[in-house]
C-alpha cells in the first residue's frame, strides 16, 4: 500500500463484500517530498540515495533527483526507473 495514492486506477478483487486482493499499476508516478542534497562528485560512481516521496515510501534514487520531482517507481520492485 505504499504506493497507493487516491484517484489511482486499480484492480480490486471483491469476496462478500469485502476486498481480498489488489492489483497496482506496474508503475505509478510520484513526488518526491525529502531528500539529501547529493554531493558533488559523487555523480562520476552512479551513486544514489534515499528519498521520501508523497506516499510515504522510501525509494533509492539517483543523485541528481531532487525535491518536488517527479519520478516513476516500479511497484513490483519498488526500485526507481526515471523521472517523470
């Protein structure tokens, strides 16, 4: 559920009247809220770090991501695939 966010298309799975299973999109985009300023020169190793995004999940991304981008995350995997 840490990449669920309202208004999101999904696939609910209903057994009397109650949801059992869920499916997300493979990938969703989101935002990021937090994250640590990258240091330069770091960029040369591909290095990444830790950013909050608006659901509250934390995904390792690039260096060069900032706060306020969007980015694209695969929910199977949770791992970062680009900014959106």
């Amino acid at each position: 559920m840490k990449y669920l966010k309202e208004g999101m298309d999904c696939i609910v799975l209903f057994w009397n009247g109650k949801i059992i299973d869920f499916d997300l999109p493979i990938t969703v985009k989101l935002t990021v809220v937090d994250v640590d300023p990258g240091l330069k020169g770091d960029t040369a190793q591909g290095g990444s770090k830790p950013a909050t995004v608006d659901t509250g999940a934390v995904i390792n991304v690039p260096l060069f991501v900032n706060i306020g981008d969007n980015i694209l995350v695969d929910t199977r995997t949770g791992q970062y695939m680009s900014r959106a």
